[in-house]
C-alpha cells in the first residue's frame, strides 16, 4: 500500500498535456495536449495505448460504459474505440475553429463546444443534431448538469471588437437550446458549475465575486461581494467546483487560497494552504476539484504544488510538480490526475479515500 501523495504512474510527453481522462472504472488513464500522441495507460496493471493525433488535443472523454474515448483534436471532434484506438467518426463543428470541450451526456451523445458554439452529436454517427450559438462570445467554461438535461455557461465578453468589461453565467436547456436564466455579473465569468440536481449553479467572475443562483429563474443565493469580511473572500477568484453531495463548493484565487464555503450560505469553512508566519507566498490557485466522495479537495497553485486537504483545511499531501494545466479525479476518488508541461501524473490519494 503506497502513501497518499505517491506518484503511482508519471506519463511522459512532448509538449503540453492540456486534456486528461479516467475511465469509468478508474482502472485507465487517458492523456494528451500539444504532442502528436495520445496515451493511455493502466493506472495499476493493463496494456498501453498509444495513438497517433494532430497534436492539439484540449479535451478527452471515456464514454459512460468506457468502450469509446471522445477526443477534441485540433477542429474536429474523434470518436475512437478505446481499447484499439481506431478512430470510429470524425467531424469539424465549424471550420476553421478548434474544438475546446468534450462530454458524454448520460444518454450516450456528445457535447462539444469551440470558443461561440456548443453541439449536441450522436454517438453512433457523429451527426450534429444541435447547435447551440453564443453572442457575444467567448465560452470560458461549461458544465453538464448530472442528469444531462441542462447546460451551464461561462462566457467572457471582453474579446471582440468592443473590448468590453462584460460577462455572464447562462443556463440552457440542451434539448432545445434554449436560454432559461442569466446571471450578468460586473466583469467576464471563468468557471461555472452544477450542484448535484442541476438546481443552483455556482459562477466565479473577474469582478472578484463568487455567487450561486437558481438554475430556474437567476435569483440569486449568495454572492461573496456581499461578505463584510473582506479576508473571507476569494481575491480573483478563477476556479471552482461543487462537491457532488451540494454540500460544500471550492474556490481558487489569485490570493493563494483553495477556500471551502458552505453551499447553501457562502459561508467559508475552511482554507488551504495553512501558511506558516513569514513562510512563502504559494501563489495563485489555478485548479480546484472535490473528491467524489466530497470529503477531500484538490488544489494546484502556480508555486507547482499539489495539494490535497479535508474540510477542515488539514493538508494530506503537497506533491510538487511541473505547472499543472489541468486536474481530475479519478471516479473511485483513488487517483487525482494532473496534465503538466511535458508530462501527466496520477498521483496516489491512499484506499481510505476511495469510494
């Protein structure tokens, strides 16, 4: 049995590793970026894969029963088997515009997003079925609800011709298209998130508010501009998740704090690191993700360390790494996988935090 914060499978690249994936199972472990190859390897015992790519990957998905890998390389979006590789499908979403995002929706199709536009794909064919277009772009992030019927967007609006301090938290129907709410923050909008049953969505802005509304009609919650308490807040906040029991939320900010709030009052329950008195500035968070089990919560800080801590800030571990480009956990929780420059790591979280 290893320690939590043993690297129990580095993945060398060549180039930036943008896009990471477990499978369903959390026995594989996908990985790509800016390299011409995507690897996927066992995370304990199994066969390697590797597949030849354009070499700009920026998005990887296992399908739900872990038979197809969703691969947003370049332009287009590839379906391939993913025991052979073998691409199944390929297909641009607009020409001449790459492909950031790509998700299994619980019903097997395929969402996949560029910078103004979202498509809604079958599985089997690769047919788009849906385009769902976005004026004034650009798409900074989305999230799926669980149970795949609506869709949550992060869009900056300080791109383009008119150069505006601008942004907003949307929510879609995806069966449809259609826009249900909106939330306009005072600045552009990075990261959004779903609680468990799709009803509230948690948004992080770059007028330095974190706030969770009400998927249905944009009332809004709580937002932390509303805490006298300064110091409670994220400061630019960037990065955010929700942990999957809708108890709690994480937010990264550039004041070098993961901060744990309560989901249903924005209150702050915890922060990590714990910085020792005169001790080195970790620099801002840049990811953040919860555990599946909810009790633990990842961070990556641009001083290249990893961390794992509980809800009461205690740190697990802090493994250092290149900088991390992206992070995941494994759906069992045993695994945390980062993408890095040259490399991807799954890093050990120990069996008592699995399940």
């Amino acid at each position: 049995m290893s320690e939590p914060g043993t690297v129990a499978l580095p993945v060398d690249h060549e180039g930036s590793v943008q896009a990471i994936a477990f499978s369903p199972d959390s026995t594989r472990f996908a990985s790509a970026g800016s390299d011409t190859v995507l690897r996927v390897r066992p995370v304990e015992i199994g066969t390697t894969l590797d597949v030849t790519v354009d070499g700009s990957v920026t998005g990887i998905a296992f399908s739900p029963d872990g038979g197809k890998l969703a691969v947003a390389d370049f332009e287009q979006v590839f379906l391939r088997d993913s025991a052979s590789g073998t691409a199944l499908w390929q297909g641009r979403l607009a020409p001449g515009n790459s492909v950031n995002t790509v998700r299994f929706v619980p019903d097997g199709q395929l969402v996949a997003a560029t910078d103004t536009l979202v498509a809604v794909l079958e599985q089997a064919t690769g047919k788009i079925t849906r385009r769902i277009t976005v004026d004034p772009p650009l798409i900074a992030d989305l999230d799926l609800s669980r149970d795949g019927t609506r869709l949550a967007l992060a869009i900056d609006e300080r791109h383009g011709g008119n150069h505006r301090r601008a942004g907003s938290a949307r929510v879609l129907e995806l069966a449809t298209g259609t826009e249900t709410t909106r939330l306009t923050p005072d600045n552009a909008v990075f990261a959004v998130a779903f609680d468990r049953d799709g009803k509230r969505v948690l948004c992080c802005a770059a007028d330095d508010t974190t706030r969770l509304f009400d998927a249905q009609d944009g009332k809004q919650v709580w937002s932390t501009a509303d805490d006298v308490d300064v110091d409670g807040r994220a400061t630019a906040p960037s990065c955010l998740d929700f942990d999957p029991k809708g108890q709690w939320v994480v937010v990264g900010g550039s004041d070098g704090f993961a901060r744990v709030f309560d989901a249903d009052t924005g209150v702050e329950r915890c922060r990590a690191p714990k910085l020792a008195p005169g001790g080195p500035d970790p620099g801002a968070v840049t990811h953040v993700a919860f555990s599946p089990n909810g009790k633990l919560a990842a961070s990556a800080s641009i001083d290249n360390v990893v961390r794992l801590f509980n809800l009461d800030g205690r740190e697990l571990y802090a493994v250092p790494t290149d900088e991390v480009l992206t992070m995941t956990f494994s759906p069992n929780g045993r695994w945390l996988g980062v993408g890095c420059f040259d490399r991807a790591l799954v890093i050990d979280n120990g069996e008592s935090n699995q399940g």
